[in-house]
C-alpha cells in the first residue's frame, strides 16, 4: 500500500528512477541557457521515434561524444567525426540524426547571430513567458500547439532538421515554455510560479506564435 504522504506526479514519470529524477528536476523549469536549449533540441530530434528514456540513458554519453553540445565545434563536424558518432555505441546510431545535429548546429550560429541569442529567438513563440497549461489528466495534453506548429515551421526554414511540430512540443514542454504538469502534480504549482502568471497555453495565443504564422 502506498504511503499516503507520497508526492504525486505526472504519471508518465512512474516505474523508472532515472525518469522520475528527470521529471522532479528538470522538466518544465524554464531555460535560457543557450547551451542548454542546444541540448535538449539535439536530444529532443534524436528521440523520433523512441522514447525519450532511451535518449534519458544515453545522455552523458551524448554530452561527451558531441563536445558538450558545443554548437560551435559541432558546426565544424566533417566525415570524419561523423563516422566516429556512427561508430559510438553510446548513442542512437542513426545517420540521418547524426548529420542533423551537425545541420541544427550550424543553423543554432545563425539564428543566435542574428537574435543575440537562441534564447531570445525560440521564446518568442510564447510571448517570452511559459504557457501555464491545467490539464487533469495525461490524456488531454495535445501532441502539438499552434505555437510548436509556428516554431517548426520557421525552424525548417531556417535550415533544421528533425523539428517537426510534436517534437517541437516536447521540447516546449521540456525547456519550460510550457508547463504541462498536470495539475495533482507537486511540480504544477512550483513551475507556475516560475512562469509568473496564469494563463491556460489553450486560451492564451503568443503574439510571437502568431506574428511567425503570419510569416513573420
């Protein structure tokens, strides 16, 4: 019988330690570390089509093979150091992801050139403020949002890879643009108080989301 003082939580975190520290530490606290954000957006495309424990576990392995996620060494990435991530066996194997880290990348130095900052780019979509979503259960949290739609589609122009609107969204949720703890959750009142206000991600449009659809 569980103890009735236990912290509840999002339930898709349950049955893994490795999950559940992700879930209470990180997910959903708003970033604006560049570095950062480089990460999860690398690891965010490297998940397609598993989950995101299997990228969870291979993490370190991924900070120490791609420098850290040092967009400006990764930029410079020739055959030769494509051919040694493909050989890696501490991470996902895949060409297509290994050739769009190095693609993402070198667009990250663009777009930061040309904002400042990638920070400064990726939370326009939101207005620069987390969308404070109340859902009640897993099973209304949508797979994508209007916002994570416009950020995919301005990604793409800009020359990234694997950004598609549902991975978009997770990494949204993932950084704290959006705070999709559901609401019995210890971490929802935490993180809405890191966004500062209340609004409903379902009720509220960005105009930064909203100026981008419009084609900028």
């Amino acid at each position: 019988m569980k103890n009735s003082t236990e912290r509840k939580r999002c339930s898709w975190c349950l049955g893994s330690e490795l999950y559940r520290d992700y879930h209470d530490r990180e997910w959903g606290i708003p970033v604006r570390d560049d570095r950062l954000l480089f990460e999860f957006l690398i690891l965010e495309g490297a998940q397609a089509g598993l989950s995101w424990l299997t990228v969870l576990q291979r993490r370190e392995s991924y900070r120490a093979a791609f420098d850290n996620f040092d967009a400006e060494k990764i930029a410079r990435y020739g055959s030769r150091e494509k051919k040694r991530l493909l050989t890696n066996p501490g991470i996902i194997r895949n060409r297509l992801k290994v050739e769009a880290a190095v693609a993402n990348a070198q667009a990250f130095l663009a777009v930061r050139k040309e904002y400042g900052s990638f920070s400064a780019y990726i939370w326009q979509f939101v207005n620069n403020a987390p969308l404070v979503n109340h859902w009640e259960t897993l099973r209304q949290v949508p797979a994508a949002t209007a916002e994570s739609k416009a950020m995919s589609r301005d990604l793409k122009k800009r020359g990234f890879r694997f950004v598609g609107p549902t991975i978009c969204y997770a990494f949204m949720q993932a950084v704290g643009m959006v705070n999709d703890h559901v609401l019995e959750c210890f971490r929802h009142p935490v993180n809405l108080a890191a966004a500062r206000q209340r609004r409903p991600a379902s009720k509220v449009k960005s105009e930064g989301a909203a100026r981008l659809q419009k084609g900028r």
